[in-house]
C-alpha cells in the first residue's frame, strides 16, 4: 500500500509544480486515481464499515478494536494526509475541491477521535459485532453459501473482539454501559435466530453447518460474558457523559462540516423557537372557535398552544396499527410528488418497512436502513420501534406524539421525500467520495427541510391543523439543537430539560424522556437537523432570488441531491 501511495504522490507532485493550465487536468486525473486508491485503502483498515455500505470483499474479517489497530488507523490517516498535501488544491476542479476537504475531514477525524475525544475507552455502546452479521445474514448481495463462508470466517473474531473491548474500558459512562448491556443482549437475536435460520435454509454441507453453529455459540459467551463484564465493572465515579465545550466545539466541526459554529447555530435555533411560537399561536387563535368554542383562547401563548395540540394529540391510530399506518402511506406519498412535479421517484428501488431489530433498539423509534453505494440494488429498510409490551399510559403517550398529523410528517422525514429519497440519490452521486463520507447535516437537514416543503406545496391541503403540528415538529429539531448544546455545554439537568421539551416544545412525557436519553448517549448529532435545515432553505432562497422567475423547484431538488451527502456549504458552492 505505502508504495502505491508513493506512485501516486509522485504523480501529483509532478503535476503541482506545472502552472500552465492543460495541467489542471494531469492533478484531476491523478486526483481522481489518487481517490481510488484511497478509498480501496480504507476498506483495508476499516472492513466493518466497508461490510456496512455494500463492499463486501471483506466481509470474512472483523477488526479487533485494540492498540494496534488505533495505531494502524492513525498511521494512515497521516500518510493519506501526507499524500493530499501533494496536490495544488487550486488546480481542482469543484467536484474534486469537495471530495478533496471530505477525505482531509475524515482523516483528521480520525486521529482526534483516537488521541484526543478516546470514546473507545468510556462508551462500551461502541463495541457490538451483531448489525455487522445481520447485514451478511440478511441481505441478498450474493449466494446465501457465499455469505455463510464469510460469516464463518468473521465468527472466528469475535472472542477476541470483544475481549480487546473490555481491556479499553476505563472509566465509562453509566448511560454507555447500559446501552451496551441493552444492545448487545439484544442482538443476541441475530445468533439465536437469522443465522439459525439462514443454515436452516442453507444448502451446504452439514459439517459446515456444525462447524459454524459450534462458532456462533462461542460468539454469543463472547457477548454474553462482555455483558456480564459492564454489569460487574466497578465504577463508583462513572465519567460524566457531557463532553464540555471544547470537546463539542469541535465534534461539532469534524462533524457538521458547517459555516456555524456550535454556539452560533445555538443561538440562532433560540431566535428560531420564539418565531415558530409566534406563528403557532396565530395558529391556535384561527383555530380556536372550531375546538373551543364555548371558551376564551388563553391570552398565555404557550398555555393556549398546547391546549390546542393536546386536542388535536387524541386523533391516533391505535398500538396495533402503527406500523400499518405508515405502510398505508407510502404511495400516497409517492403519488403526491408526481402530481406536484417536485422530484424523480425510482420506482426500482424498494423500500421495505419493517419492525425494528433488536440491535437498533433503544436511541430512536424510526429510522432508515439504506444499502450502500456499493449495493445499489440491495431493500432500503424503514424501521419503525414496537410498540409490543408497552404499557398503556406510556403507549397512549407515545401514539399522542405520533398523532395522525406528525405520523404523516415522520414519514416524510424517514422516507419519502425525506431519508430514502436522498439516500437513494446518493447512491447515483458520480462522486464515490460523496456516498462514502456522507455529512449528516445534509442528510438530516435534507430530511427536516423536505417537511416544510412538501406542506408549502400544498401536502395537507393548507389544514391549519397540519401546519400547526409542522410547527411543533420543527420545534423538534430546533429545540434539538437548544438541548444538546445546552446539556453537553451548559450542564443543563434532566429537570430542565423535560420541562423545555414539554412546555415549549409541546412534547409528550415520554418523548421528551426519550430525548434527554439519547441527548446522554450522543454528542452533537442532535444538531444535524436543524443546522442542515437552515443552510438548505438558505441555499433555496439565494438561488431563487438569483434565478427569480427561471428557478425550478423540481430542478433544483435534483441537483442539490445530485452532488451525494456532501456538506450543505460545499453543495452550496457548487450550485451558484
């Protein structure tokens, strides 16, 4: 490998020191080969994550997570870095510019997430071999004997994995360690059962059979006795799990990639939620005779707001019916867009709404699965959590959040226009980089702006009611940002915190407790939604008031989509 770095950076250094323009296209050339390689590089070191987007000619291995595999990860994030700096950046045309500054994010990442941000020793969450065997176990990408080999060979890490796991333990969190308890316990299930029943199905032979069932049962005591290590670890003084400012300064940068800071994007979400409340109670006041006619509207906004989303919370589907509910949906969602002219739906690409599994459970209630660049053809997964086993009073409040208004926004959200949709154009970005190294800014932001969109453009028919509950949703992402950053920085406690997600951002009891748990368990993710909102809707805007009367909505989805999950900024950058 070092030496196939040498070629290329001999080839770049060349280039750079030509000035004359015809050289432009030797370093794009290069750049374009020097990315090639880096990136069959990184599935080298990093054969988990190449497993996890569709790259599969590494599935039989697993790292083990110890010193030498940090070492290994540092050294070539600094050769890597070593070989962009050997390129005249200026000579680049914008598409390589972007995936240039993505690759220098990703590996200066890298060395800070390693010497200095060091969750490997406090976040036993990060260590769980289970979603990494599902997705061989479960996803057609080859012959199911194929990916029963690979299985094979990677079960044969696992002890050791898990065993490196508990000698970087020092100090964790106590949220971390019961995530991991949980998850870990839960993905036992991928063992127990997909890979029971995927040898139940396979045609190999019977010893093999044997062989990895004999494996498996030492995967599922390397998990279970890693369980049993975070249950029994000594931590009177667990470390805190708030990060601090510096730390979520710059988290936030390797992150969002963004024009704001942490504290900037802060600021300008508290400005945000004093608008939506604004709005929300013009809102109440229009609505307010249809509901309550024999009662005075409150002339306490926020009193008034939320006796008016109450009343409008009891219009749900039953526990049962959830994930119906949103299966119903889909095409009608599909059949909008077509109808309105704002973005190409593939038709080829499957989108399969399915329980959530085991692994996944316990940080969010809805999320996408999507195959990666390398497995295009491969389902797009929308998990929705269970409400089985629930209590009623917990399921009553949680179904009141998910009303029959914001069931139909989350599905926007997740799935179309919103994750899937995105996901699914990034997968056809021309730019491998792009797919790879995809910011969660643009990704969320895209998620969170498709709302707003799809209601100015008429999804709802203009219902007060619908917008309202828009509003109270937006107040989701935005007061996303305010309790993170607040949490994470401002040591703001739970109390606080429920009581801002509750009386200000309307949220249900169990909700806003779901939130204060995943605001413990992330650091800075929270941000993504509201960050790349507001870039997204200020790039619309910009481009409008450039473009004016030619400005092409449906146009400008698709080209915005068309560069991958690139940060807002740079997509940005690219478009005007």
């Amino acid at each position: 490998m070092k030496k196939l770095l040498i070629v290329i950076a001999a080839m770049s250094l060349i280039a750079c020191k030509q000035t004359k323009p015809s050289t432009a296209i030797v370093q794009n050339q290069n750049f374009d080969a020097y990315k090639e390689n880096f990136i069959n590089s990184l599935w080298t070191i990093y054969p988990n994550w190449a497993s996890s987007i569709g790259f599969h000619k590494n599935d039989s291995l697993l790292t083990i997570p110890d010193d030498t595999q940090r070492k290994n990860e540092i050294a070539f994030a600094e050769s890597q870095l070593d070989s962009l700096g050997l390129f005249n950046i200026d000579s680049l045309n914008n598409q390589n510019k972007t995936d240039f500054y993505l690759i220098e994010n990703q590996l200066k990442s890298s060395i800070w997430s390693i010497q200095k941000f060091k969750s490997y020793q406090w976040n036993p969450a990060q260590y769980n071999v289970s979603e990494g065997f599902a997705e061989i176990i479960n996803n057609n990408y080859a012959p199911l004997s194929q990916r029963l080999a690979a299985v094979k060979e990677r079960l044969t890490f696992v002890p050791a994995y898990y065993e490196a796991a508990k000698k970087n333990i020092q100090n964790p969190t106590a949220e971390h360690t019961a995530l991991a308890i949980d998850q870990n316990t839960g993905g036992l299930s991928v063992f127990e059962v997909d890979l029971v029943q995927a040898l139940t199905k396979s045609s190999i032979s019977a010893q093999e059979k044997e062989k990895i069932s004999s494996l498996s049962k030492d995967a599922i005591s390397a998990i279970q006795s890693y369980c049993t290590f975070l249950k029994e670890l000594k931590n009177e003084q667990p470390k805190s799990f708030r990060i601090g400012k510096e730390l979520y300064e710059e988290k936030f940068a390797f992150d969002i990639q963004s024009n704001y800071t942490a504290q900037g994007i802060y600021e300008k979400a508290i400005i945000h939620k004093k608008d939506l409340h604004q709005k929300m109670f013009a809102i109440t006041k229009q609505l307010w005779p249809k509901y309550f006619a024999t009662e005075n509207c409150p002339s306490d906004s926020l009193i008034a707001i939320k006796k008016m989303i109450d009343r409008l919370s009891v219009e749900h589907v039953k526990p049962s019916e959830f994930q119906a509910a949103i299966d119903k949906q889909i095409p009608l969602l599909v059949e909008f867009i077509k109808n309105k002219n704002l973005i190409y739906i593939d038709p080829s690409k499957p989108l399969v709404v399915r329980k959530e599994p085991a692994y996944m459970a316990g940080v969010a209630g809805a999320s996408i699965s999507s195959p990666g660049p390398y497995d295009k053809n491969g389902n797009t997964y929308y998990n929705v959590g269970s409400l089985a086993g629930w209590d009623e009073a917990t399921a009553e409040s949680y179904l009141r959040e998910y009303n029959q208004y914001i069931l139909q926004i989350l599905n926007i959200h997740e799935a179309i226009p919103g994750h899937y949709t995105q996901l699914v154009y990034a997968n056809q970005s021309p730019s491998l980089i792009k797919s790879i190294l995809g910011n969660g800014a643009m990704i969320e932001g895209w998620a969170v702006y498709t709302e707003k969109m799809m209601l100015e453009n008429g999804y709802g028919n203009n219902d007060p009611a619908m917008w309202l509950m828009y509003y109270k949703w937006n107040l989701r992402s935005t007061c996303n940002t305010i309790i993170d950053y607040s949490i994470q920085v401002n040591n703001m406690q739970k109390e606080a915190v429920i009581d801002l997600l509750t009386k200000q951002a309307f949220q249900q009891q169990a909700e806003a407790e779901g939130k204060w748990k995943r605001a413990t368990l992330t650091q800075v993710q929270l941000c993504s939604y509201f960050t790349g909102f507001t870039e997204i809707v200020d790039l619309r805007e910009a481009m409008q008031n450039k473009e004016k009367e030619q400005f092409d909505l449906k146009k400008f989805h698709e080209t915005f989509l068309s560069f991958g999950s690139a940060p807002v900024k740079y997509i940005a950058a690219l478009m005007k």
